[in-house]
C-alpha cells in the first residue's frame, strides 16, 4: 500500500458508457474459448495456444510484440505470420532479426519452428498483404495478435488512420479468415480517458464520452468499441505503462523516458508526489499474455496488464530515486498542480529554456497527476501461481536512463 486512503483503492463503477443497447457491459461479454469448434481446447488441458495453433501477430518490430513473437518461438504452436511494415531501412526479415537482436535473441527459428514475416500496413485495407500471404493467412490462421499501433501523443491523423481503420482492417480480414480466428487485441489501460483518483476495473474501461488527453487514447478506445462492436471473437488486453527493461534498444527507452533527464532543468514542478503511477517492465506484460494464452479457458475477455494498487509506483519515491541518480543538490520540488500558484511558476519556470521545455511536459502531466491505477485481481486470479513478478520500477529505471545518455552523450 501507498499510503492512499483505503477507499481510493475501491473500485468505481462508471460502466455506463461500456453497456449495450441490452445493458450487457461491453468489458467483458463471457469467456474465452478458441471460436472454432474445430480448434478448442476446453477440458483437454491445452491451452488456448496449442501445437496446431496458426498466428498471424502484427507490431512485432516493437516493444511488447517483439518481446511476444520471440516467446511464440519458444512455445509448441503452429505457423507464426509476423506483419511488417515495409521499411527503407530494411526488409520484413531483416527487420524481424533486427528487433529479436535487441532482446540478445535474434534466430527466427527454433527446434523445427521458424517464424514467416509478411510485409504489410495495418492502415491499408487487406493490410496491404500480397494476393499470396493474404490467401495463406486467411486458409490457416486461427488467433491474431494484434500489436500494431501508432502511439504518438502528437500525431493526431496518424493515430487515427493506424489505431481506427487498421481496426477495421483487421475485423475484414479476420472475416476473411476460413477459421474464425480469436482476435487477441492490445488496447491500453488509458483508454479509460481523462479520470483521476480512480482505481479502474476492467469494466471502468474504454471510454469514449469521458474526455482523452490526447487522440492515442481516445482513438484506442474507439478501436475497441469498433472491435466489440463487430461480433467477432475477441480478447481484449489493457497494459498499462510499459518500460522496457532489460531491452537494450535506445528507441524503446526514448519513447516514454525521454523527458526524465530533462527534469534536471528545474527546482520545482507542479507534481502531486502522492499521485500514484502504473507502471510495468515488458517482461511482466509479455509473460502475463503469453500465460493467459496458455489457459485452457478464460473467465473474462478483457484483462488489465498492470500493477494494480499494490504494485504502483508513486511519483514522490521515483523522484527521490532520481534525486539520487542524478546527484541532485537540491531535491527536485513536487508540489501538487491545486498548489502551484502563478507565482510559483514565475518563480520556478523564469527562464526561456525552462519555459520551453516545461511545454513538452504537458503531454505527460496530466498522466503525472492522474493518481489513477489499474485493478489487476482479473490477472492475478485468472493466473493464481503463474502471475509474473513485477520487479519496481527504481530497479531498472536507473539503466534505462544510462542506455538514454549513453549512446547520446
Ligand atoms: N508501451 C506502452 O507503454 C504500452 C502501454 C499500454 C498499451 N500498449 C499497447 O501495446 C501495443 C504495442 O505497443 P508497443 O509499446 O510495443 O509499441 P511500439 O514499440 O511503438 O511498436 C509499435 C509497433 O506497431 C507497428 N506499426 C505501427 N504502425 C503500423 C502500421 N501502419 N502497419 C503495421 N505496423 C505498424 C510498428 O512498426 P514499425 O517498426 O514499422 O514502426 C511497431 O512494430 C499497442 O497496441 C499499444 O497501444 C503499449
């Protein structure tokens, strides 16, 4: 616990706008079983990944899909399509081995399996497959992964164009699909849009009326009022935060702690150090999926990935922990933003510099100041023994810093 009163902790129930027309909450419709009769697996004690299952996985030159496809290999499954985008940089393969290499892991093979990239853009219809890979994934797959996403809090079209019609593209394609594939879809616990001094259940979820700090939200809530909306069959997965630790890929790090060696611009910043944070290291949302996947059934179909209100991080510590890493003389000042006067921004943010980068800031802030976490008793009870430890988030922040500053000094 962290020092919050006990009835914060308590889980609200705002699931109006995530009902249907018939009052079922949209959060969770029932279990989840492979769709295909053909495919299940109920009562045999395999999982709902068996030897024989197909996957068609898409993001996997990313954070959390890249750390998926290589668990894939490691399992007993049937055919693994990885989706790529078509880059200058490289070809669909040699960006697959690219990204496995960054995990300290780069064979697309193992004990007889090999994965098959296929080159193509969620944003296109078809995902801009060829006539040849589209008509093999859609004769053989039976559960699509869907990593894929534009995560810019500034790109407002291109959030919409990846995360809404990619959506569409992906249900058309599932349609396609001659065995009714499970469509696996990583959402994002902050699809519950601008709340605060919440912990959030699974049916608090996705919410479209609630106000969004920014369109990567929203347009990820949208996604899955799009996807339940469609009928087809699904589980929907919402990490929270996701660092990168342990990952040595600079790009990874950036993404979310690219501010962090920036705060050591100010003596003040209006920061409730109270106000708790989600956080989670990759390997906790990667081992959590791939235990899920692994059931034989599911209770639910619709799961946060998080650390919940026993395991959150809260932003007074990590800034006293970094106050230690940078060897602060002064410790950084956190003052909630209800006390932070137009004279303490005078006073703290006086010069131009300060001005300008404290600009930037203001995407992250409000995520800062949320105090929202995210209830994972779904998780821990769906994967009782299994669940996966949740190292904190002071044990490997400090080393992704370091991969930051050090390959741009
Ligand atoms: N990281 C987090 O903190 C976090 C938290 C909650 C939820 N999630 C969710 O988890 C999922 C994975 O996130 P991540 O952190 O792994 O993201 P990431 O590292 O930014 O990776 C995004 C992936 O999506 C691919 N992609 C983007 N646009 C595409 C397109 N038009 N067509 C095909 N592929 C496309 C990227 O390919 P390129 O390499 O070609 O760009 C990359 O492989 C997302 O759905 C995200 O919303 C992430």
């Amino acid at each position: 616990m962290n020092g919050k009163a006990m009835d914060s902790f308590v889980t609200t129930n705002r699931s109006e706008h995530t009902r249907d027309s018939e009052g079922r909450s949209l959060a969770n419709r029932g279990s989840v079983a492979m769709p295909n009769p053909k495919h299940r697996t109920k009562g045999t004690g395999a999982g709902l990944l068996t030897k024989d299952t197909n996957i068609l996985i898409t993001g996997v030159t990313g954070l959390i899909g890249g750390e998926l496809v290589r668990r894939l290999l490691g399992h007993e499954v049937g055919k693994v399509f990885c989706l790529i985008r078509p880059n200058p940089m490289g070809d669909a393969r040699a960006r697959l081995i690219e990204r496995l290499r960054f995990s300290a892991d780069d064979r697309t093979d193992r004990q007889g399996r090999s994965l098959e990239p296929v080159t193509g853009d969620v944003a296109s219809p078809r995902f801009g497959l060829s006539d040849q890979d589209e008509s093999q994934v859609a004769e053989s797959v039976d559960m699509i992964i869907h990593c894929a996403s534009e995560l810019s809090f500034i790109h407002d079209e291109r959030c919409r164009e990846t995360n809404i019609t990619g959506m569409h593209n992906l249900i058309d394609l599932a349609r396609r699909c001659e065995r009714r594939p499970l469509i696996v879809h990583l959402s994002t616990a902050t699809s519950c849009g601008a709340v605060s001094h919440q912990c959030l259940g699974e049916d608090d979820g996705y919410d479209l009326d609630n106000g969004h700090h920014n369109e990567y939200t929203r347009s990820k809530a949208m996604a899955e009022r799009v996807l339940r909306d469609s009928g087809e069959p699904c589980l929907i997965l919402r990490p929270s935060i996701t660092l990168s630790a342990g990952i040595s890929a600079r790009k990874f790090a950036r993404a979310i702690v690219w501010f962090v060696p920036l705060l050591r611009e100010f003596a003040a910043l209006p920061v409730d150090p109270d106000s708790r944070v989600d956080i989670v290291p990759v390997a906790f949302v990667a081992e959590s999926i791939m235990r899920l996947l692994q059931k034989p059934q599911l209770k639910h179909d619709c799961y946060n990935v998080s650390a919940g209100p026993d395991a959150a991080s809260m932003c007074g510590p990590v800034s006293a922990f970094l106050d230690t890493f940078y060897k602060r003389v002064e410790p950084l000042i956190l003052t909630p933003p209800s006390e932070w006067t137009k004279e303490k921004h005078r006073q703290y943010l006086g010069a131009a510099q300060q001005r300008k980068l404290f600009s930037t800031f203001r995407y992250y802030l409000p995520f800062l100041n949320m105090d929202v976490v995210y209830d994972n008793a779904r998780l821990r009870a769906e994967l009782g023994d299994d669940f996966p430890e949740i190292t904190p988030v002071t044990e490997y922040l400090g080393d992704l810093l370091k991969l930051v500053a050090r390959e741009n000094p």
